[in-house]
C-alpha cells in the first residue's frame, strides 16, 4: 500500500492529476518560510529561472522584489506549468533541468528550491551553467535531512538527498564558485554559486 507518504512523495516529485494539484497547493502554503529563508538577501536580477518550480510560488516572491525581472519557470509536470501559467508574468516551460531548452548565458538567477531532489545533479549542473550569464547567481535549497535516513517511501519515489557540501563539491566541479553553504531551523539547507567571469 502506497500510504499518505507515497503519495505526497509521488506527487511532490512529478505533480499529477488532482492529487498533483492538491499536493501543489499543500507545499505552496507549507514551503512559505523555507522560501523566505532560502531567498533572502540576494541581489537584484533581472532575468530568473526557477527550476522545477511548482506552482511558481516562488516566483511570485521574487517578481514582487523585482518588479522589472522575466520570471521563467521550467518543470516536466503539465500540472505545475497549468499552475505557474495562471500568472501572466510566469513564462512556464515544460522540461528537465538536465536538458534546458534555453540559449547559453540567458540568466542572471537561477533557483532550485525543494528540487534537487528529482535531479542528476552530474548532468544538471554544467546545463545551468551554461544558461548562466558570466556573474549571475544560482540558489540551491533543500531539506538536508541524513542521507542514510530517507524513509522507503520517498527513495521508491525518486528521492536522493545528498550532503550540502557534495553538493556543492558538484557545482564546483561544473564551474560554478560556491560562495556560501548554509544551514538554518530544522535541516534547511541553502548553496549560492556565482558563474565566474572568465
Ligand atoms: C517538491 S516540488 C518543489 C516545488 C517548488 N520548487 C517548491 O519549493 O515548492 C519538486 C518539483 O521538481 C520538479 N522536478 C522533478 N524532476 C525534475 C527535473 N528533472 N527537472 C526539473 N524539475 C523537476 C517536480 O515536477 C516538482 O514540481
């Protein structure tokens, strides 16, 4: 039997049908202060990605702080992009980070919030690399809860969770200089990289 945990797990890794929405709408209330946190302090953009972004939630908050910005949010479930494209100034793209169907050096943040989760990271990262302008800012945030403790119903539904600090040994590795690796209240995690000038 799947239990409640497999189910949110099934959903929060690819939304889908009605309990795709309900589980959108359930983290678009319940990640609030993990949003805030992960978010605070950065400086201006003016064009944002947010990968796997949801309901686009997260975009809302930043479009608010910087009101002239592109909001781009890219995600392979057709319920999210439903979601997100209810707001007009959400452009919602369906896909994976591990293939950006963007031109290189298109944006100067890039987010990844509660996803890193989904996603091959080997593969992920040089992809955001290059769709990064040479100076732009990535924010990876996640729950880094222990690795060895993922509960069954979370690994059966794709979840990884990985040391913030191979994390970011990962960004490292595809170009992006890691310039702060933070923990805050219960396991919240947050890395931010900067796409080297040259
Ligand atoms: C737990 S939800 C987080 C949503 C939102 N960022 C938030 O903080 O509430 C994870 C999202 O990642 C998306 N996702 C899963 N695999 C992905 C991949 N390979 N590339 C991009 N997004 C992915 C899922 O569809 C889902 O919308």
């Amino acid at each position: 039997m799947k239990g409640i945990g497999g189910f949110y797990a099934e959903n929060a890794s690819c939304p889908h049908g009605l309990g795709g929405r309900l589980v959108l709408s359930l983290m678009s209330m319940l990640h609030r202060p993990f949003w805030r946190w992960a978010l605070r302090s950065l400086p201006a953009a003016s064009s944002i990605l947010d990968i796997g972004g949801g309901s686009g939630g997260t975009l809302r908050i930043l479009g608010s702080r910087f009101p002239q910005a592109s909001l781009t949010l890219i995600d392979p479930s057709p319920v999210s992009i439903s979601a997100a494209g209810r707001n007009r100034r959400i452009r919602a793209v369906q896909g994976r980070c591990e293939a950006l169907p963007f031109d290189d050096e298109s944006f100067d943040l890039i987010i990844l919030l509660d996803s890193v989760y989904y996603i091959d990271i080997t593969i992920a990262f040089p992809e955001v690399l290059r769709v990064l302008k040479p100076g732009g800012m990535v924010v990876v945030g996640f729950e880094a809860t222990d690795p060895d403790a993922v509960p069954r119903w979370a690994a059966d539904n794709g979840v990884v969770v990985r040391r913030p600090e191979d994390i970011a040994k990962e960004m490292e590795g595809a170009g992006i200089d890691v310039h702060l690796v933070e923990r805050g209240q219960r396991a919240w995690a947050r890395i931010v990289g900067v796409r080297r000038m040259c």
